[in-house]
C-alpha cells in the first residue's frame, strides 16, 4: 500500500511538472499582433583596439526583415554596408618618418669623410586605401523581457554572422627623403664638414635633402586595389522603443569582428628604414575590428 502510495504521488507530481512545462511553452509561443518587421538604420563606425588601420571615423547603414517567433526570439536576414576613408593624420600620430643609419647620399665618400654616418628617413605622404564591407546577414534577437501588444520599451541582444565582400581602394603617394647630422670626429667632437652638408642645426629635428620618391600599385603588388570574401559577426545590445506598435524605434551598439582583410596599418610596422622597404609595407593582413552605433526605425506588420 505504501508502494502505491508513493507511486501514486510521483504520477501525480510528474503529471503537474508536465503540465506546467506544457504552459511554459505555450506562453513562450504566444504570438504578439505585429509579428514581422522591416526596419533601416544607420549610423557612424568607430575602428575598436590597437593597430586596426589607418581610418577615421566611418559610417554604416543595414535594412533588413524579421520575424518574431515568439516573445522573445526574432530572427531574419539583413543587408549592411560599412565604409571607412583613410585618415594621414592616423598615419603621423606615431610619427610618419621610418628611420635608420648610414650614409644614403654616398657623401662619406663624395667629401672624403670617412666617419660619416647620419640618421635619416623616409616621410610618407599617402592616398586612397578606403575601405568598405558589403555584408549578408542572420539577426538573431533575444528581448530580455518578453514583449507584449503593451510592451512601451524592450531591451535586447543580438548577433548577427555574416559574409562581407570586402573591398580596398589602390594606394598612392610619395615619401620624402630626410636627414640630420650626426657627424662627429674620432673624438666626439662635431666638424665644419656638418655646415657644408647644411645639417648643423642642433635641433633634432629631420631636414629635406631634396629626394622625393613616387610610389604606386605599379611598383608595388601590395598596394593595389584589392577584394575579397569573407566573414565575421556583430553582437551588442539594443534598446527599442514601443516594439508592439506598427512604428517603433531603436537605438544599438554592434561590436564587429571580420576575419583577416588586407588594409593600411602603418602602426603596425616598427619606424625603421626596413619596415619601409618591406615589400608588404604599409598593408597588413589581420582581422578588423570595430564598433558600430546605430539609429534606426522598423515598420511592424
């Protein structure tokens, strides 16, 4: 009798759990009116962490559709484009001369100065390199609270895996040639031969001596226009704004991360003379990161 007492108890008890999770699910499924949506939006980029590209501020605007499969799942496909222009102030704020030590104008020889050896450098002047990613979409959105027909503000994450076609603009310009001396004697001590090369200005600071070197993708491999597929993934919070209603408003942040593209990094490289004459110089290839904020509207239905 206690036997079937206890066994009696547990059915009843595994009867309700069943019951309860049955209505968990359906509560889960319950539809709101407004279950599909087409919404736009757009707003500025930000490159995010250290060394990613020699780019200012950029811009990015998506469109998409979704679907609410419930009250808190929403999924669908979306269009995005990012764009990113190249910025030379990025490039000077470590200092855009590559630097190394030696007697490049052959003037050791040309004024039988033996000891002549002297820091000079190369001064960068660029061109072009922008860089845009056109993306295919899934959003998957996850409301922290479930949405209601009532429902005045959601908070909600998202991910989005992607496939991008990114694409790099050719890169032109010229480097400067500049020096200043360093020349001393067996001694130490600086000698008139400093004044006839025109350095002797003791103030550290780089001087032109006249060569200008134009480079190009005609010279260099690494710097012509270049695209390629890949792939990446956003992820971020967001707020929306009457998510029930036939118009509402929302306002993210999506932290991207593409896998490895070719872009212009020149902090990448060390300031040396053979990080200039690396033939890759000034791309790298590595993946690109960056934070994106954006406004945007979606018409339910």
């Amino acid at each position: 009798m206690k036997k079937f007492t206890c066994l009696a108890g547990c059915l009843l008890l595994s009867s309700y759990l069943l019951t309860a999770q049955d209505e968990g699910v359906i509560n889960k499924k319950e539809r709101i009116d407004l279950s599909k949506g087409i919404f736009i939006g757009l707003g500025p980029s930000f490159t995010l962490g250290k060394n990613i590209g020699d780019y200012s501020v950029g811009f990015n605007v998506e469109a998409g559709f979704q679907k609410r499969l419930n009250r808190i799942l929403s999924i669908g496909p979306s269009v995005s484009y990012l764009k990113f222009n190249y910025d030379p102030e990025i490039t000077t704020e470590k200092g855009a001369a590559y630097v190394g030590n030696g007697d490049p104008n052959n003037w050791a020889t040309k004024y039988a100065l033996p000891n002549l050896k002297y820091d000079y450098g190369y001064y960068l002047n660029l061109d072009g390199g922008d860089l845009s990613l056109l993306s295919l979409a899934v959003n998957l959105k996850f409301n922290f609270v479930p949405i209601r027909d009532n429902s005045k503000i959601s908070v909600y994450g998202f991910a989005k895996p992607f496939v991008t076609f990114a694409s790099r603009k050719e890169v032109t310009g010229s480097s400067v040639r500049y020096a200043y001396e360093t020349y001393e004697d067996d001694k130490g001590t600086p000698t008139i031969n400093d004044d006839l090369l025109y350095y002797n200005q003791g103030d550290d600071t780089f001087h032109e001596d006249g060569v200008t070197t134009e480079w190009g993708p005609d010279d260099y491999e690494a710097l012509k226009s270049d695209s390629e597929i890949t792939g990446g993934i956003f992820i971020g919070p967001g707020i929306e704004i009457s998510p029930a209603k036939a118009v509402s408003f929302y306002v993210q942040a999506a932290f991207g991360y593409t896998f490895p593209i070719t872009y212009i990094s020149t902090q990448s490289y060390e300031p040396t003379i053979e990080s200039y004459l690396d033939e890759e110089f000034p791309m790298v290839k590595k993946g690109f990161s960056s934070i994106n904020l954006q406004f945007g509207v979606s018409f339910n239905f």
